[in-house]
C-alpha cells in the first residue's frame, strides 16, 4: 500500500484542472467509498490502538505512529453502519488531515487510486433524505462510489467551537454590515451551516451555495440581468472540494469573464499543504483560509468590511 501513496505530493497538477483522484476504500460489505487523495498522509495496516476510557464510542483507540499520537475513528460505525467486527489488526487505517487536525480512519480495505474530473462527481440523489452521511457520489467501472461527508463525521465525533470571541465584531462593523450580503459556496452542509452562523455573527446576510456549478450558474444569471457581483456582494467565500466543479475552477471562471472578475474571492478549504498559497495566486483568488476557525473567517469579513468602508 505504500507504493501506491509514493506518487500522492507529485500529483498536485491535477488541481486547477477541475480533475482529481480518489482513493477507493471498503467498510462493511462491497460498497465502494472515496476520499480524495489530498486529504490523505498514508496508508497502512492497522497498528496496535490504546483505548482511552471515556472517549467516543467511534474512537476505537490511538495509535502512536512517526512519533505522533493519532486518534483512530472507526469510519464504518461513525457514519451508521455496524462497526468493523472483525480484529482491527486486520484492517487498514487511512491517515487523513483535515482542517489542520490529524486522524485515522479504520477501514476494512484498500482498492486503489483512480484519476477523475470533478464534473464526474455528483451531488448525491435527493431521495437519500437529511440524515446520510455524504457529501457527493460518482461512478468507477460501472460501480457506485460514495464520497463520504467526512466534515459532518469530525463535527459529531470531535465539535470545534463556531462561536467568535469577543471584541472581533465591534458595534460599528456590525451596524455596516446589515446592508451587506457574502455569497458562500460549499458542498458539507455542516460547513455551510458553520460557515453562515459566523458570518450571521458579523451581521450580514449570508447566500449558500451548494457547489461551483451551481455558483458560476447563479454569478451568470446575475450579470445577464445587468448587474455587478462585486456590488450585490462584499465576497464570495468558496470551498474547494466540490462536485461539478471545484473552487480553483470556478475562481479561474469567474476572473476570465470581465462582467465579474472584480468579486472578492476567498477560498476556504479543510485541504492542506503548501501548494494551496501557489494555487490561489494560480487562478487569481484575493485570500486563502484554513477551515474551520470562527475567529479567522469572521476577521476575514471584517477586514474586508473595514476596506470597502
């Protein structure tokens, strides 16, 4: 399994091509689920897991590995199916890092990587209710793949904070935002809710989005009415996974079409690593941010409130 993580940091090109690759795992049964390889740090068999008295019922223990103690979610079990019953030396573990917080995933198995472009991944279908666990689905062989919503996973297991500390709004900036609208993009509807409370905080008006598609669609319709996007809106703050079409792409869309390459664009992402600064000046957007920090993305708003002020 470590040969086929080898090449995961020589992939970054794919990024901005509206293309990227899945790494294809097995939980209970034969479904196939995805995670996109940018998320992942390595592969590997199971390692002895310490339980910790009281923890989660999803944390099957941690591990100690490359010097850093790891918690260890049981993936099966935390998005509603039976737990992995089988002994967990047998199973694999996904080393993840989202928004800047490390991870292990314990899953049955390990297929492989596939190369993909995001318009081959889809919103999930509008029957599967409020209550599943993803985030988007797509097709490998003809077979089913489920992107797991792993955002929702880490919101219920491990919350973070979504309130802003005091003294980051003052009175004066909220009294200028109620008159202001910031359009967010993102397709975890927990980060969209996130996204919007601390927004709500500052005091403006938030416009959800489920993905670049849809945003690029509903920034066109706007500027064929004759209007401007960067007056309707103080900024676009946009995620960066995304079905259809990713941030990179639409950032890229909407700074070639001159009707609206003035909005103020943020990027806001759980991806991490260095190329995401180089990226960001790549496709032309003002400023990157790191989810999910409350604090951070309201002075990010504030900021700009101050500027066009």
């Amino acid at each position: 399994m470590a040969g086929v993580m080898d090449s995961v940091n020589q992939r970054t090109q794919l990024v901005g091509q509206n293309r990227l690759e899945l790494l294809l795992f097995r939980l209970n049964g034969s479904q196939l689920y995805g995670i996109n390889v940018f998320k992942v740090r390595e592969v590997l068999q199971c390692p002895d897991l310490t339980v910790l008295p009281k923890s989660h019922p999803v944390v099957r223990g941690v591990a100690n590995i490359r010097g850093a103690t790891i918690p260890i979610l049981d993936l099966s079990m935390a998005t509603g199916l039976p737990g992995l019953q089988e002994e967990t030396r047998k199973s694999f573990v996904i080393i993840t890092e989202y928004n800047t917080k490390t991870q292990g995933f314990l899953v049955h198995s390990v297929e492989r990587i596939v190369n993909m472009n995001w318009e081959e991944i889809h919103p999930p279908p509008k029957g599967t209710g409020r209550d599943h666990y993803l985030t988007a689905v797509t097709r490998v062989d003809n077979r089913m793949v489920e992107i797991i919503d792993v955002e929702k996973v880490l919101a219920e297991v491990a919350p973070s904070s979504e309130s802003v500390s005091a003294g980051v709004v003052s009175a004066e900036v909220q009294d200028q935002a109620v008159l202001l609208r910031v359009l967010a993009v993102d397709d975890s509807s927990v980060a969209r809710k996130q996204v919007s409370r601390c927004l709500q905080t500052v005091g403006v008006e938030v416009v959800a989005l489920n993905d670049g598609r849809q945003a690029l669609d509903y920034l066109r319709k706007l500027v064929d009415e004759g209007k401007r996007p960067e007056e309707e809106f103080l900024m676009m703050i946009s995620d960066i996974e995304m079905p259809e079409m990713d941030g990179y792409t639409l950032t890229a869309e909407i700074r070639s079409d001159p009707r609206m390459q003035k909005l103020h664009i943020v990027l806001h992402t759980s991806l991490s690593g260095v190329f995401n600064q180089a990226m960001v000046k790549k496709v032309g957007a003002d400023d990157f941010l790191a989810k999910f920090k409350p604090d951070d993305l309201a002075q990010r708003v504030v900021d700009r409130i101050k500027a066009t002020h």
